[in-house]
C-alpha cells in the first residue's frame, strides 16, 4: 500500500472509499484463490462413465500385476487422455500422455511443454496400460509409491505429483476428484475376471493399421457393448474392426449376417441378456408408432425370445401402439 499512499498524499479522499477499495481488493483476491480450488473440482459427464466402462477390467489386471490402484490407473487415463479423445490418444493410443525419453518403439509428435514433442506410440490401449505400469515400477523415483496400500488412491495422487509425473500444481487434486466423482476406488478391492463371451481386445481398443478417424464410438449398455451403425455399415465392415465374425456379430443381433444395416440401427457386440437392465424391473415399455418388437428388445439389449416369454406371448403375436410390454 506504499505506493497507493504516496499517490494519494494531499488529496482529500473520503475514508469511506478507501474502505470500499481494500474491500473490493481483497474480494478479488479471494475470487482468484477459489477460481483455482475450483479448477480441481470435476463434475460427472457421460464420456468419462464410458470410458470408465470400457477399461477398468484392464486397469484392475494391471493392478493385479503391478499393485498400482486401478483407481490411480482410470484416474491418469482419463486425465491425460481427455478420456480417450486426445490427439495422443486417437492417433498413438497413447493415454498417459508418456513422452519418448528411453523409448525405442514408434513415436508421435505433439506440442506440450515444447512444440512438437516426442511422445511414445502404440499399437492398441492395452499396450499403453502396460507400459504405464511399466513405467512407474521401473523408475527409482516412483518406488517410494509401492509400500503405499493399493487402496490409499490419496497416497498414490500426492506421491506422483511430488514425484513430478506431471507440472500441473493441481494434478494430485483433479486425480484425487476425479475418483471420488466416480467411485473409482471400489475397483481398488477388485480381482481380474474374464466373462464367458467376452468380447475381444479389439472392442476396447483401436487398431493402428487402421485410419482412427473411420472407427465407430463403442458403448457400453446392460452388460454388454454396443455401436450406432452408420451409412453404408454392414455386419462384415463392423465385425472386422472389432475383431467378431459377421455371422456371430448378426448371431448376437438376431439377424442373418447378410441384412443390410441402416444408419442408427443398434449393434450389439456380444450376446444379449434375457432381461432388460434392474432399474427397469418394475417398468412398462408402452408400443410407439413404426415400434416393432425386435425394435424394442434391441432398445433394451434383450433377446427378442426372451421380450416374448416375459410378455407370455407367441411369437406370432402382433403388437399395436399403446400396448404395455414387460422387459424384465
């Protein structure tokens, strides 16, 4: 306030105003310190959940392995990934955002700290999951972070940051959000498991051989996955990027592999279930106009066998707008 003074010596300056400046001065600075807790906060959105879906199963095998949080593991993917939407990892899978220092596989150039920084590549997720947990149990700086307990995610969050994975001063805080948003520390006390059917590495991960610009958006929905067909799709062109046959692929949709798809038709990626999702246990579906009942267990992710056997219907039996339809 020294400077203030000075300039306002000889000048007759009611102390009101003074009080109202210094009041408003300390409101701005106050405003800035809440801006910048506020920039740690992280609020749920659709994309994160899905990518969460996609790929906690190899987060907690990784885990298994490697006793780092599959919650830390989530956490830093969907950080430095943009959930899966980063240029790094569209076109390098790469979803920690690890530069190239040591690395002698495939690179990618991209502006960080630096313009057009190296960055290591790699041919699918699971590739970019491994060698992240590589990474930190291979590097003396990180080591202290392993006598940590697997579910202490707070431990690991503060730990990386002071171990300078990254310069954000906020990067302990977002991780350290960003699973408590999602609950990710359940996955912290969770063992690998492999389902019957599972769909192939190939669903959750993108092929380098192929253009990332041409590869369909995977969802996941009542267990199972699933994509919006697009114009001149067919169950050929989608079963190879996903790595199933046509004919399982059309086996799983209840259709015969050679049916044309049409642009927004739904593609499961595995089998169907036999009931619609539990929150629907006490619902009623009510029969729209253009509804079929093949459109609605499709809705569903039901088999279109079991939407008749819920109902007690034949499969002869036509449906009409407003009748009400069990789904679980």
């Amino acid at each position: 306030m020294t400077d203030f003074r000075r300039f306002m010596k000889g000048k007759s300056v009611p102390c009101s105003l003074i009080d109202r400046m210094k009041n408003r001065l300390l409101s701005f600075v106050c405003c800035l310190f809440v801006t910048a807790g506020m920039s740690a906060q992280v609020k749920w959105n659709a994309e994160y959940q899905a990518y969460i879906d996609q790929y906690k199963d190899l987060a907690i095998e990784e885990m298994a392995e490697f006793r780092i949080p599959a919650s830390i593991t989530l956490a830093q993917g969907l950080l430095e990934s943009g959930a899966g939407k980063s240029y790094l990892s569209r076109c390098g899978n790469n979803h920690f955002g690890i530069k190239s220092h040591g690395w002698t596989g495939r690179t990618i150039r991209h502006d960080d700290d630096k313009r057009q920084e190296s960055f290591r590549a790699y041919d699918s997720v699971r590739e970019s999951y491994q060698d992240h947990s590589r990474f930190l149990a291979n590097r003396e700086r990180y080591q202290r972070l392993f006598s940590l307990n697997i579910t202490d995610y707070v431990g690991w969050a503060n730990g990386l940051k002071a171990c300078g994975y990254a310069t954000n001063p906020n990067y302990a805080k977002r991780l350290i959000s960003i699973i408590e948003t999602y609950k990710l520390y359940e996955y912290d006390r969770m063992r690998p498991t492999r389902q019957k059917e599972q769909v192939r590495e190939a669903v959750v991960e993108t092929a380098s051989k192929r253009s990332v610009y041409t590869l369909h958006e995977i969802k996941a929905y009542n267990q199972n996955y699933y994509v919006y067909a697009r114009r001149g799709d067919s169950f050929q062109s989608i079963g190879k990027e996903v790595g199933v046959s046509a004919s399982n692929l059309a086996k799983y949709n209840e259709r015969n592999s050679r049916d044309e798809l049409r642009e927004g038709d739904v593609v499961y990626l595995r089998k169907k279930q036999k009931k619609a999702d539990r929150r629907f246990k006490h619902h009623m579906h009510v029969v729209k106009q253009g509804e079929s009942m093949y459109s609605i267990a499709q809705t569903y992710g039901i088999r279109l066998a079991s939407l008749y056997k819920i109902n007690h219907l034949s499969p002869d039996h036509q449906i009409k707008l407003g009748d009400q339809l069990k789904v679980y």
